[in-house]
C-alpha cells in the first residue's frame, strides 16, 4: 500500500497539484475537523466507488490511518484501483504536525 505523509500532503495542497482527498470518518467527524476533502463514510465506499477519481492521485484518510488503510486495501483487492495513497497518521497527525489550531477529538 502506497502512503503519503502530512508534510507531503500540504505540499500538494500549497502547488495546487491535482489530487483527489477522500475522508472515510463518520459525517460527526468531520464536522468536528475537516481537510475539506469528499466524504465517503467508510461504509458507503462499496457503493460510491464512481465517485473515486481513476487517472490522479487519491490521497485516503481517517481519524488515525487505520479506518483508510482498510478502505485502500479493500479497494485494491475488489477494484484494481492502483492511485490510491494513505495518509500517515490521519488527521490527528495533521493535527499534530501541520495544524494544531484545529480541533482535536
């Protein structure tokens, strides 16, 4: 599984490289903190699997990685998607590391 850091993360967000940024946390979630990607609650990826991107970069992540790396490997082994990357640590690295004004939980 291919991951990405939040340093690395903030790095394409500050170029304005296209990339595609996929929250699997529940909607309560996300209204605490947000990177303002799509929200895709993990339950619902098997059906919203359309609304993946196919030809860029789509950087996966959750509260601490684990919830994305489960949505990633699932998938790979279901849907042959080979551009997907999960982001270290989640948000609460993200937190931590890149913005610690943001509310934590």
């Amino acid at each position: 599984m291919k991951s990405i850091t939040v340093q690395e993360l903030k790095q394409l967000i500050d170029s304005n490289e296209s990339f595609q940024l996929i929250d699997v946390r529940e909607t309560y979630e996300n209204e605490i903190c947000s990177l303002n990607g799509l929200l895709i609650p993990m339950n619902e990826i098997p059906g919203r699997v359309d609304e993946l991107a196919k030809e860029t970069k789509v950087v996966v992540h959750c509260r601490s990685g684990k919830r994305s790396a489960n949505v990633i490997d699932f998938l790979e082994q279901n849907y042959q998607l080979t551009n997907l990357y999960n982001l270290e640590g989640g948000i609460l690295s993200w937190i931590e590391e890149i913005d610690p004004s943001m509310e934590s939980y």
